[in-house]
C-alpha cells in the first residue's frame, strides 16, 4: 500500500533538500515546478545533453521534464529521493518516474512489474524485511508486491506519491467497473472511446448564432465572457494543471440561422434534430474563417431567447452532442460539440463545465425524475457540478480520477480487515486521496474522500469525510451516485442541497449491504485540511454482476433505475 507521508521539522516547516538532476538525453530538457497552489508550471533550469544541476527544494515538490512541450518525467521530492536521472531514449509507457519502495512487513516480498496494461509481467528484485530500495518506471507500468502467490500490495508510480510503503493491510488496484447494459454516458473508471480525453490541450471554438424572429443584440465578447468566464482556470485548478483547457473566438459576431428560433424547439430532446442544428449553425463558417481541425469541441452559443410564449421552451437550456457524432463543415469534421441556449446566460460558466462533463464521459448525477418529494438534486446534492451546477464548485473524487487527474496510486482499494491513514484534501495534488471500498456488485463500487469546500468563496470547507457510491450500469439521470445519508446537521440552503452529509472528525458511519456485510468508516481526527481514517471491514463476497431494473417512467428500455442503495 502506498501511503502519504508530510515530513515537517520541529517548527512544522517542510524542509528543503539538495537534488541532482542529471540528464543523460541526447537533447535538452526544461526542468518545470508545479506551483502546489495554483498549479502553474514555473521553470526552474534548462539543462543541455549531458548536463548536471543541484537545486534546492522543497520537500513534496513536483517537478517536470520537457522536451519542447511533450512530458518526458515526473518527479516527486522526497528526503528519501536525492538524485534524478533522466535516461536517454524515448519514454516507453507514459513518462520517466523514479520512486521508493519501503518494505514494511515481517516477510520478504516479490516485486512485479508490467509494461503498461498488457505488456509481459517480470519479476524486478526481492526486498526484504525492513528493507528500502530505489526504482525506475514508467508512469503506465503496474507493480505488485507478491508472497508466494498472494497479492499483498499494488502500486503504479506516480510523482504526487514517490515512496511506497508495503505494509500488512492488502491493497490492490482499483478494479474495472461493468456497465452491464449501460454504454451510455456512465461511472466507469475510464472514459469511452468516444469521449473528449480531460488531459493535456483541449481547445474549443465558439460561434455565436441568432434567428430573425429573435437576433443578437448583445455583444458577443461580453456574451463570451458570461458563458466562458473563469471556466479554463476551473479547469487548470481542478485537475491540478492537467488539463489545459482554452476556448477561441475567431469571429466576434452574429450569424443568422436559415429559421426562426421556434423551429429549433426540438434540439433538447430529438438527438437527429440536435445534430442537424449543430451542423447548419457550424456551416454557416467558411473555411478561410475557421479551421475546426484544430479544435476538440465546438460551442454554439444562440441569441438569448424570451422566457415567455410563444419561446418558453425554445433554446432554453444547453444539451450536449456526447455520443462522438461527426458534424461535417466547411473545414473538418467535428465530434464533441454544445449548444448553449437561455439558460447559459443567466447560471455563469458551471453550465459549460457541467456541459463539457458530458464531453468528457461524466453523467448527469440529478435526477430526470424528481423524488417523491419533488427534489431532482438528492442523488448527489451540492457535492459535485453534475448534480447542482448553480451551488456546487467541485467534480467528486472519483470523477477526477475517472477523467485522468488523479493518479491510480492516490486510490487505496482495500476489500477486508482494518485500514488507518491520513487521506489529504483534494484541494492539493499529492499525497492519497480516496478509500475505495468493494461492493456485492461487479458495478459499484464505494467511496470514501475528504468532503470538498463549498460555497461562494467556498466558507464551508474542512468539515469531514463523504461517502457514496458509484454504478457503472446506473444509466445518466438515474442516480448513477449516491451520496450516503451521514450528516447529524440540518440543511443549510445558502451552500446546497445534501451539504451536510459528512462525518464529522470523532464521528463514524456504517455502511450495509444488502449481504449483511458492513463497513464501518471513523474519521479519528483532522490535521489541518487532512483527516486521520480508520476503515474496518468484513469480508466481502466476490462481486456479481446483477441485472439492472429498468427505469418505470423512461420510455427508453435501456434506460435503468439505481438497484442497491446502502442504508
């Protein structure tokens, strides 16, 4: 298991240390520190073939290697991780990462190691009791730490987790979850093929269209500084500089649709009428104006339509094309695209963050049909911008790791027997982030995190741990998470709807399977932004794949109910 470890001195300070950096490449490197804050990228050395640098650092710094723009490795300092070499040759399975391994366990262990997901499986070297030891992988291998034939440990490297310790709990890598039936927009832990990769650039382009009946008489650029708004540093923030996100405005002006606004009524809920306004809206560009071969997504943002008749629901909200359709225009061909409509104007950017969620392969975590008692925001509540995008701030855990920005190492997937560490906020990009718990289904999984801030300015932070659970076949709208009921306080409507299911510090919470298996989940104490966990569980069944029930409203037949919820 890999554990997270703050090395502070006697004044609570994180130390700086000495470390060289030798580059054995044929050509230079830029050597990059990943600001812990703001996670901008802030150059440190440049350094020729061959060349060697001392740099004075902080403990817990990340640093990046580039050639040009491309990553080459990842470092993550530790007391315990003096020197860097960054080995000739071109990566092999992701970057470079040199890490610690630290043997905790009264036994010797076998350490494994597989190139990358399907590559063969060697054994790497023995590490016995007490002992240490330095590695160099890559950041796509997997490493298992073996007795005999039993997996006692799991670990891929990663510079937010550079030391892994093996010690008596099992862990092992976070499993795939079955959809089932679902191969809509769902809680896999991998997007699908066809959705907009969350990682490295991803350029937009916005067009902006109006209608006779109803024409643009705002500005576009202040139209695009509404809709847009701090979405890119949302985005750089949130995946802790993963994903460089940017969106273009080539033509700063109105085009007008060949129809009225009435006759776009439809592009919300007819899927061949979307596409086809997506694609007259696109065309209406020549090919000297934009090139969308340069872009991942195309935003189509329409003049602002009445609230009242005959336009109440005439371009109201924003739907998304997320099934990966090509739209042909005058220059490319375009496959993630969102139309923004009334409601864009009035919600700020959380309706483009939630809307390029479904780029990415997020589903809508509200629900399509209200509750009985007419709430559609209980699934999942204030807790991510799926549900609530008018309160909430944050994407949940697992849809950061989902979509890329959390390390597999930053998850502990731990099935039975009792487990303690300090998982740290999600606020910052090291250290362990989640308690991934097994369910009786091969579908779903739970969570246990740090509950994320909330609130403008985001008063209502470091209160405790979240819990909930995730489905893979849940369809989109149907409760494909479930945050569990934990909290002892009342709602508070100013920050959101469920804002007040967390365990608190001193307090714990049981989850029950149907089975009769339960776990028990103690947040012990809180260190600052972090939180001391103890989890005790008992043993669980193999997960089964069990058949969802189908939804009684939806017209749809694929379209599934949630069909185990924890007490």
């Amino acid at each position: 298991m890999a554990q997270g470890t703050v090395h502070v001195d006697e004044n609570g300070a994180v130390p700086e240390i000495d470390i060289s950096i030798i580059n054995e490449k044929s050509v230079a490197v830029t050597i990059f520190r990943l600001d812990p804050n703001t996670f901008k990228e802030e150059l440190v050395a440049e350094l020729g073939p061959g060349e060697e640098r001392k740099l004075i650092l902080w403990v817990t710094d990340c640093l990046l290697a580039k050639v040009g723009a491309e990553v080459v490795g990842e470092f993550g300092v530790c007391e315990d991780l003096l020197e860097w070499r960054l080995p000739n040759g071109d990566p092999e399975n992701g970057f470079h990462c040199r890490f610690v391994v630290e043997n905790h366990r009264t036994e010797s262990v076998e350490l494994f190691c597989t190139a990358g997901e399907d590559g063969e499986t060697l054994l790497i070297q023995v590490l016995d009791p007490g002992a240490q030891t330095v590695l160099d992988s890559f950041s796509g291998d997997y490493w298992e730490a073996m007795i005999d034939d039993r997996l006692v440990s799991a670990y891929q490297p990663s510079a937010r987790l550079p030391v892994w310790e093996i010690d008596n709990v099992v862990c092992d890598f976070v499993p795939k979850l079955d959809p089932i039936h679902n191969e809509n927009l769902n809680e896999t832990s991998e997007p699908r093929r066809i959705d907009q990769p969350a990682v490295g650039a991803v350029k937009a382009v916005m067009v902006f269209v109006d209608f006779s009946d109803v024409p643009g008489t705002a500005s576009p650029v202040e139209v695009r500084q509404c809709v847009v708004s701090e979405s890119p540093e949302w985005f750089r923030r949130e995946s802790y500089g993963r994903l460089r996100f940017s969106v273009d405005t080539p033509v700063l002006e109105w085009r007008r649709m060949p129809h009225a606004a009435t006759a776009y009524e439809k592009i919300g809920s007819d899927g061949a009428e979307h596409a086809s306004y997506i694609t007259t809206a696109l065309q209406l560009f020549t090919a000297e104006e934009i090139d969308f071969e340069q872009y991942q997504i195309a935003y189509i943002v329409a003049a602002e339509t009445p609230n009242d008749p005959p336009y109440i629901g005439v371009l109201a909200l924003s739907p998304t094309l997320s099934a990966g359709i090509p739209i042909v225009t005058n220059h490319g061909v375009v496959h993630h695209a969102v139309t923004f409509g009334r409601d864009s104007y009035h919600r700020g950017f959380r309706v483009l963050v939630h809307e390029t969620g479904h780029l990415f392969g997020l589903p809508d975590l509200y629900r399509f049909h209200p509750d009985p008692t007419g709430e559609w925001l209980t699934p999942a509540g204030v807790w991510d911008i799926m549900c609530d995008l008018d309160h909430s701030w944050h994407f949940i855990g697992w849809h950061k790791y989902k979509l890329g920005w959390l390390d597999e190492s930053q998850l502990i997937y731990f099935s039975s027997g009792e487990l303690s560490v300090r998982l740290t906020t999600l606020e910052s990009a090291q250290g362990i982030k989640m308690i991934v718990l097994p369910s009786e289904h091969s579908s779903q999984l739970y969570i246990v995190e740090i509950a994320q801030p909330l609130g403008d300015d985001e008063p209502f932070r470091d209160k405790g741990l979240l819990i909930y659970a995730v489905d893979a076949s849940v369809a989109t709208g149907h409760e494909p998470v479930s945050v569990l009921r934990c909290g002892s306080g009342s709602e508070e409507s100013t920050v959101g709807l469920r804002c007040n299911d967390f365990v608190a510090p001193g307090e714990s919470h049981i989850v029950r399977l149907p089975s009769g298996d339960r776990v028990e989940v103690f947040n012990r104490e809180r260190h600052g932004a972090d939180f001391e966990v103890t989890v005790v569980s008992t043993s669980a069944a193999e997960p089964s794949a069990k058949e969802p029930t189908p939804c009684g409203i939806c017209q749809d037949a694929a379209a599934h109910s949630i069909w185990v919820r924890a007490t």
